[in-house]
C-alpha cells in the first residue's frame, strides 16, 4: 500500500517564515538596545507578539537566535562586492576609496545587527568565539586589500602592518568609535576615516 505523501501549505511555510524574520528582527533590536545578557526569550516574544512557546519552536534558544543574528551579519555584509571595487583599483588613493566606501555602507546598512553582537560580547558564555566567527570574512578582506595595495602602490608600511591598520580604521570598531560613541555623521567618519588612511599610508 503506497504511503502518504504528507502535505505542505505554502500559505503556512510563507506564515512560519515571516514569523521567524519577525522574531529575528524584534530579538536584533532588543539586543542593541538593552544588550543579550539583559534580555530573556519571554521579552523577546513579547516584542516580537508571540508567545515564548513560538520563539522556542520557530527560532530555538536565546544563543540560537544570536547564531542566527551573526550568520545573517555574515552572509549580508557585502564583502564580495566591496572586494570587486577595491581590487579593480590600481592606485592608493582609490583603493582606499572603495574601501572606505564599502565599510562604510557595510556597517552603515547592518548598524543595529553589529551593535546586537557588540553587546552580547561581555555576557555571552563564549564572546571571543562569537566576535571571531563574525568578524573573520571582514578580517580576510582587509588582508586582502593589503596584499593588493603592495602591489598597485607600495604603502608606507609592510603587508601585515597595513592589514593591521587597515582593521584599525575600517573595522567595525573604528565605524563604532566614530559613529555610536561620539555621534559622528557616517558622511563625516568616512571623510576622515579615508583622510587618516592615506596620510599614514602614502610613501614618504
């Protein structure tokens, strides 16, 4: 006797997939504002207007539901796109320009998921593991941004050195130092972020 094929509503995968976004987006918001540790599932369903049952069954834990926020970090960063402008560069002064340009709009366009992980850092049972696994496709792309530069215009410092330096300017903290923590326009801090980058990096 052949088996029953078990029915699948697409009105119902279309209503579980919009109730996980909602989820996520009210759990990023939560988190930014009030940081991980200060915030319970209990909160983040009522946010979301489900019950803590529903979080539990359609996005997991608390820590599933931060995975989640830094898978989504990684896959919407833009770093292949970044990468496309600064490697069709060939001189210091644009290269940097893509850079700075892309960072921007990367940490600009995904400001309240990186503040979510920023804050969950200090109380999250493993922040070094978290920080790395969201930070290390950022960190690839700096690095390659310094090898590239040895070879159009031969900066001021040593490959590693730029890389370092690079993460310095353009990572997610220099965006924060300027942006979160002193209210600089995103206009202004790239302005300046770029301004710093080529002074330092031009060959004397």
């Amino acid at each position: 006797m052949p088996t029953k094929r078990k029915y699948v509503s697409p009105r119902r995968e279309e209503a579980a997939a919009q109730t996980r976004a909602l989820i996520l987006r009210s759990a990023t918001r939560l988190f930014a504002e009030r940081g991980y540790g200060r915030v319970t599932v209990a909160d983040i369903a009522a946010e979301a207007g489900v019950s803590s049952k529903a979080v539990f069954a359609s996005a997991g834990s608390k820590g599933d539901i931060l995975n989640e926020i830094v898978d989504t970090a990684v896959r919407a960063s833009g770093d292949e796109e970044t990468m496309r402008a600064v490697l069709a560069e060939r001189d210091l002064e644009s290269v940097l320009g893509a850079l700075a340009h892309g960072t921007r709009r990367g940490n600009e366009g995904l400001f309240t998921v990186h503040e979510a992980i920023h804050k969950a850092l200090p109380s999250h049972e493993d922040g070094e593991a978290l920080w790395e696994r969201a930070t290390a496709d950022y960190r690839t792309a700096l690095r390659a941004t310094a090898r590239h530069l040895r070879t159009v215009a031969a900066p001021a410092f040593g490959e590693e050195e730029t890389a370092d330096l690079l993460w310095f300017w353009f990572g997610p903290s220099g965006w924060r130092t300027l942006v979160a923590e002193n209210g600089w326009p995103w206009d202004r801090a790239e302005a300046f972020l770029l301004r710093t980058a080529l002074a330092t990096l031009r060959t004397p």
